[in-house]
C-alpha cells in the first residue's frame, strides 16, 4: 500500500497546524481539544517549519517543568523533519518511524505538505493489507 492511498481518507485540511512564535501552551491546547499527538508548525499550513509532539513537551516538562509551556513552539519543536512521499510505500514508512521512535510523519510532495500520517494510519493500513491477502490466498485455496 502506497501513503497516498491511506491520505485518501484524510485531508490537508486536517491537519493541525500552529504558527511559529505560538506559546506551548496554546499547542498544548490544540493537542487536548483535537485529542491528537502532534501539531505541525507551519506560517502556511502547507510548508512545515517543524513538529511538535506530545513527547517534545513531555520532554521539557520533565527538563524544566511547566515552565516550558511559556515558551514558543519554535523553542521545543522538531525542525529537521523527517517526512515522505505520496508514492512511499506503507512498510517502508512504517520502519522508519519504528527505527526512529516517532509517530507521525508529514507527507511531502515537492516542498508542500499534503498530508501527516500517524504510526496508527500506517499500521492500520498494512493490518488492512495483510488481511485482504489473507482473504485472497484462502480464496484461492478454496477455489472461489
């Protein structure tokens, strides 16, 4: 399965983004409401200048406590991404987020963001895939 095939049921639309300069606590406001794991930092919405993540602010709190909710997103964000293509395959995806201990990914096409794919989008569709051929082997077993 191709990352574009999983983005089928997603949109840009959803997904969230806050500006640079934005206080952590306002992301963190976004993360709880939304009750998603990680905002992509973006003046656009469409060209990432980082990720934040529930473990980044995790992180700072366990470093400087509730402090860090006062500083800027800009301070405790990812910003050398690591992203994909439409056309990355899921598994491929998959491994380097499991390699790399991160769960979403943005998706990329040239230097626009079209999508972000969480570890559960990814697993999810290659659960999918095993069990359609599953079903297909034991079709063929069948005879049907």
């Amino acid at each position: 399965m191709l990352i574009h095939q999983i983005l089928k049921n997603k949109s840009l639309a959803g997904v969230a983004t806050v500006k640079p300069g934005s206080k952590v606590s306002d992301a963190v406001k976004l993360l709880s409401e939304k009750k998603i794991g990680a905002v992509v930092v973006s003046n656009d919405g469409v060209r990432p200048a980082g990720i934040l993540s529930e473990r980044d602010i995790v992180a700072a709190l366990g470093d400087v406590g509730t402090s860090c909710l006062d500083q800027t997103v800009d301070d405790l964000m990812t910003a050398k991404l690591v992203t994909c293509a439409p056309g990355d395959r899921a598994i491929q995806v998959l491994q380097t987020m499991t390699e790399r201990r991160f769960r979403h990914m943005p998706v990329m096409d040239g230097d626009d963001m079209v999508g972000l794919v969480s570890i559960g989008d990814v697993v999810k569709a290659r659960l999918d895939e095993l069990s359609q051929q599953a079903d297909a082997l034991k079709n063929m077993i069948m005879g049907y």
